[in-house]
C-alpha cells in the first residue's frame, strides 16, 4: 500500500514538474515574441494566434521598421502618418487587421498592401486627409474597409478608379463627396457610389479633350498651309528668276556674235 502511494506521488510530481517547464518555456517564447517588439508599440498574444501590435498615439510619422512577421492585429491610429509607402508592412503576410485611422494620411503608394491581399479582413482608413483612391495601392485586396471622415473629391479620377476596387462592395458607400470637380455638380455631402450613376463626372474633361484636340488640329492645318503658300511662292520666284534668265540668253548671243564680226572687219 505505501509503495502504491509512493509511486502515485511520484507520477503526480512529474505531473506537476512537466506542467511547470512546459509553463516556463511558455513564458520564455512569449518574452521572445515580446522582444521583437518595436520600441515604439506594445505586443501581446492575440486570441486567434500571433500577435497584437499596439503602436497607437506615438507620435509616429512612419511605420515602424521590425514588426514582428508573426503580426497578426496592427494599430497605428492617432499618429501623424502622411503616406503608406510600398514597403510599410512587407513581411507582415499573417496580418488581419490593421487601423490607420486618425491620420494624416494624404497618399497610399502604389503595393502599399500587396502583402495582405489574401489575410487582411478589415482595414481602417477614417479619419485622414485622403482625397482620391488609387487602385493600385489597393491591389487585389478584397478588405472591409472604412473610408469615412476623409475630404473626398469626387472627380472622373476617381469615377474610373472605382470599377477597379476590389474592396469589399460596402466599403465604397462610405466615400462622401467633401468636394467635387467640376463644382456645378453638386455632389457635395452625398455618398459618391450614388450620384455617379446619375451625373457624369468625365464629361467635362472629355469636352475639354476635344476643344484641347480641335485647337491642336487648327494648329496643324494653319502650319501645313502656311508651308505649302511659303513653298508655292518660293518656287515660283526662282521660276520667274529662271525665265527672266532664260529669255536673257539669245540677245547675249546676238551681242556676242556682233562684236565678233566688227573685230574681224577691222
């Protein structure tokens, strides 16, 4: 009976002794995770794996350089980012969610998030200077994404731009005209993916197209004609030279031919 109780304490210690390095070395590779963090941002354990990254209300004027690859949740808001460069988040292909907003955002660069097309869910973009979208920052990312509080112009840019988004349908509600070019519009304080099935805003520019084309045409013609009445009167001056020259040989000859005979009568 005692050696049964022995033996049982001593299984129940190797128990308790595996559950307490397996908790150490835990607590070791969390630190681990912990010190790749930039000095700038806080990292914690996310709930569905990898990490959260909390680089909020730092003052920061870029991304910072060093996020852990394993990132998972990224906030970055109340910064003073002015541009999403094409190298902000390379090597971050795990990242689900990322908010920039409350910003000063003014440009996102063409690949800014060619990483994240096929992880990042939810992106938030409210609350910067952005006044136009660029495809090609976008990419094929298909994210939920807030675009509000931003001063949007509503132009034939931005009337192209829109079929080539891939984001999700609901984001682009959230583009409000602040601005809208030409301003007889009056787009203004209205959502942009309504009135853009209603009013067209690349007419303008194509009217302005054509007169621009017409003028460059009239430019043209005047410079072709102008040639061709420089050219016409050009030759026909070296014609008149040339008859005048012409008509001037027999009575040189005649001159010729008389002043030969007296020279010989004398």
């Amino acid at each position: 009976m005692f050696s049964f109780l022995w033996e049982g304490h001593a299984v129940a210690s190797c128990f308790s002794l595996t559950f307490m390095l397996l908790h150490i070395l835990d607590v070791c590779m969390s630190e681990s995770h912990h010190a790749e963090c930039p000095e700038s941002c806080f990292c914690s354990e996310s709930v569905d794996g990898g990490l959260m990254v909390r680089c909020r209300d730092m003052n920061l004027i870029a991304v910072p350089h060093g996020l852990p690859n394993n990132t998972r949740h990224l906030y970055l808001d109340n910064n003073l980012l002015l541009t999403i460069s094409s190298d902000s988040f390379i090597g971050l292909p795990l990242l689900f969610k990322l908010d920039l907003s409350h910003n000063r955002l003014v440009q996102l660069e063409p690949g800014a998030f060619r990483d994240q097309a096929d992880s990042l869910s939810s992106l938030d973009l409210s609350f910067n200077l952005l006044e136009t979208l660029d495809p090609e920052a976008f990419g094929d990312l298909r994210a939920q994404t807030n675009l509000s509080h931003n001063p949007w112009l509503c132009d034939c840019r931005l009337q192209l731009a829109m079929p080539q988004l891939l984001l999700d349908p609901s984001s682009l509600a959230e583009v409000v005209c602040n601005t809208s070019e030409p301003e007889e519009l009056g787009a203004q304080g209205m959502p942009f993916i309504l009135v853009v099935t209603d009013l067209d805003f690349c007419a303008a520019l194509r009217r302005t197209t054509d007169i621009a084309m017409l003028i460059i045409m009239f430019g043209w013609f005047t410079m072709v004609i102008s040639y061709l009445v420089y050219y016409v009167r050009h030759n026909q001056e070296d014609a008149i030279r040339h008859l005048e020259y012409l008509k001037s040989l027999p009575n040189r000859q005649g001159r010729s031919e008389e002043s030969l005979t007296r020279s010989t009568w004398l």
